[in-house]
C-alpha cells in the first residue's frame, strides 16, 4: 500500500461494475441528533447495504435510510448543552491555546 491522489491512474477495483458488501452498521443516532420525530428522544442504530461502484463507496446521509434499516435501542432524553448548564463552553476554552487572538 503506498500513498496515491483519487482518481489518477487506474485502480485495483476501477474495473469491477458492481460489488455487494453486505448489510453493514451506519451508524448511531442519538437523541438530540434525530430528525424524524419519531426518532426523537432515543438512540438508534442504523444498517444499510453497502455497494461498491467501480472502486467507490457512496454513504447515504443518516436521513436517506430507510425505516427498515434502522432500530431504536433505548429512549434517551435529550440533554441540554450550552454555558448556561455547564458543560460546553466551545472555542472560548482554546483562546489560550490553539486559537489565540
């Protein structure tokens, strides 16, 4: 294996159309994230089956898939983040640092 730029030159899998790679894990959605309402306040997986395109994978966003895809684990509620609970502060914690003014 050695470093290359995408697209340049021909690829190991470059000349195979269609190649299925079974039913996967996508991912996780938790609470706060979820945008179907019925998803909201609980953490769900979701699967997808994965396909290969002449050497490409194309992920679908977790909106794309599919109720029969997806499982909800558990209700979780939603936790609230911000300074006002005390616990995220975001960028300000780094100005010492890293981003510095």
């Amino acid at each position: 294996m050695k470093p290359c730029v995408f697209g340049e030159g021909v690829g190991a899998y470059d000349g195979i159309g269609e190649f299925a790679l079974g039913y996967m894990f996508h991912g996780f959605t938790y609470a706060d994230e979820a945008i179907r309402e019925a998803d909201k306040g609980h953490m769900s997986v979701r699967f997808h089956h994965v396909i290969m395109h002449k050497g490409i994978i194309k992920f679908p966003s977790p909106e794309e898939i599919p109720g029969e895809d997806k499982r909800i684990l558990h209700e979780m509620p939603i936790k609230p983040f911000g300074k006002e609970y005390e616990n995220f502060i975001g960028l300000e914690e780094f100005s010492d640092e890293e981003v510095g003014e």
